[in-house]
C-alpha cells in the first residue's frame, strides 16, 4: 500500500537527527585532542619503557612525535594495570599511549610501529646460548621462568616445560613489583636456568643490567598462539583524524624510531615475524 507522503516525514526527520548528533559526536572526539601539548598517557614507573623521570625508550619516542608537532609532553601518570586506559586516555586526561598491542579493542589503534617477539634468555657463555626453540630437547627437566598467562606458557606446557616452571605475575603495580627485573635476577643468580619474556622488556633490561645474558628472539615456533606482536600507539576510539596525523608521523619517522629502540636494545623483527629486521630483507 502506498504511504502518504506526510507519513515518511517523521522517519527522516530522525533519521537526519541520527546523523546530526553522529556528526556532534564526531566533532566532539576531535576536541578532545590537545593543540598545545602532546598529552601522553603512561606509567611512572614501568622502565624499560617508561617512568616519571624520562628513561625509557617510550619517553624517547614521546619526545620525537612531540618534537615534530612543535608540541611540549605533558604527561599523565597512572600504573599500567587494571583500569588504566579508562582512568586516563577514556577519561580525557590524555590524548595517546605510546605502546599498545595491534587489535586491543580498548583502544583504536594506530599503524604499528615495531614488530617484536618474545624471547628466550639465557647465560650467554653456557649450553643453552645457540637454543632457538621451545622444543629444544636442552630445555627439558630445567627451570625456566615465564610471567603467568602469557603466550609462551602454552608452548611450554605443549612441550613439557611447565612442570618446573617458575611463574611471575602478569599485571603489577610496577611502583611496588618487577616480574621483568626478578626473573632476570634469579636467572642471573642461578635460581632458575632459562627465562621467557617479551623482547622489548627483556632486551633493554639485559643490555642495561645483565650483560651476562642472551636474549633469543623466538621466531620458529610454527604453532599457536603467535609469539611476535605489531606494537601500535593507541588513542580514543573515533578520533580517526588524530589517528591519521599519528600515522603520517610514524611513516615519516619510522628510521628514527628504529634507532632509539634499537639503541635501547629492542629486538626488532619484520611484520611477519620470521626474522630479525633487516636480516635477509
């Protein structure tokens, strides 16, 4: 049946109310980006990416994005654990966190920047420094620290590795704990013979503070769950225009931060995860 033509006027009358306020909403997100300061949400207290005094090497980036958009940091602080996004980038105190997985849905991601993996460390001078698997039959009947519920847990419960494992917490105030710092000490020390850890953590720490140690990059393992991760900065969902800005940065910029995390000691590996960066490119 044909409708009258007053009928249809209600309809698109909302209709253009709908996109009107997805258009308010729209503009309101970009608002909330500062034009005076690069406003950097991060912990004060989460070296070696991070802390209150400007050490890590995400306070080096922060300083070069700041720096090409002619802008100061100003920081809010807040510890990297439960409730941190919503208390600091949802909650408008902010504008970007510099390192955040490609895919978490808290946030919107921006295009990566590094591509990393988790890695295996050991003593450099001991049997275990050539061992590029979790597989690897050295690795049976040791002790081997990993932080609780992180990807290689599974890889060594799949290979039998779990059963003398010593296991650190995954999600810490890191004003008062250090999984990072107490497995490579204990490793250092002896108490355990093996470690795995995310290699942006694990390669700074090493070259900072335990030159003893290697850090493995783990790029052979062919099963699930992937050990590599595409790190991206993260902003406010909708704020596709400050996305867009960052993204532009970061191709322009992207030999810069190569060097500040290698020179850190980040181990840098290609987008799919299978070899060291640069090495057969």
């Amino acid at each position: 049946m044909k409708m009258p033509a007053w009928a249809s006027k209600p309809v698109l009358s909302a209709a253009l109310l709908l996109a009107l306020a997805a258009g308010g909403a729209r503009a309101q997100v970009a608002d909330l980006v500062s034009k005076t300061h690069f406003r950097v949400c991060a912990d004060p207290a989460n070296l070696p990416m991070s802390n209150d005094k400007g050490e890590g090497y995400e306070n080096q980036l922060a300083e070069l994005f700041a720096d090409q958009l002619g802008l100061p940091v100003q920081y809010t602080w807040f510890p990297m654990a439960t409730g941190f996004i919503r208390n600091t980038l949802r909650a408008n105190k902010c504008d970007v966190v510099m390192g955040y997985a490609q895919g978490n849905e808290l946030v919107q991601n921006t295009n990566h920047y590094m591509t990393s993996a988790f890695a295996l460390v050991v003593p450099a001078d001991g049997p275990l420094a050539d061992v590029e698997t979790l597989s690897d039959p050295r690795l049976q009947g040791l002790s081997i620290g990993v932080i609780a519920g992180s990807p290689p847990a599974t890889h060594m419960a799949r290979n039998g590795l779990i059963g003398k494992a010593r296991a650190y917490n995954l999600t810490v105030d890191r004003r008062v704990e250090s999984p990072a710092l107490d497995m490579l000490d204990d490793l250092d020390r002896g108490a355990t013979d093996a470690a795995v850890l995310w290699g942006p953590i694990a390669g700074p720490l090493a070259k900072q503070s335990h030159p003893a140690l290697k850090v493995i990059p783990l790029l052979k393992e062919e099963l699930p769950p992937r050990l590599f991760f595409r790190i991206t900065m993260g902003v406010r969902p909708g704020e596709k225009v400050w996305e867009h800005k960052l993204n532009s940065l970061i191709r322009r910029n992207q030999d810069g931060i190569n060097a500040i995390l290698t020179e850190a000691g980040v181990p840098l590996v290609n987008d799919m995860g299978d070899a060291l960066l640069g090495a057969g490119q």
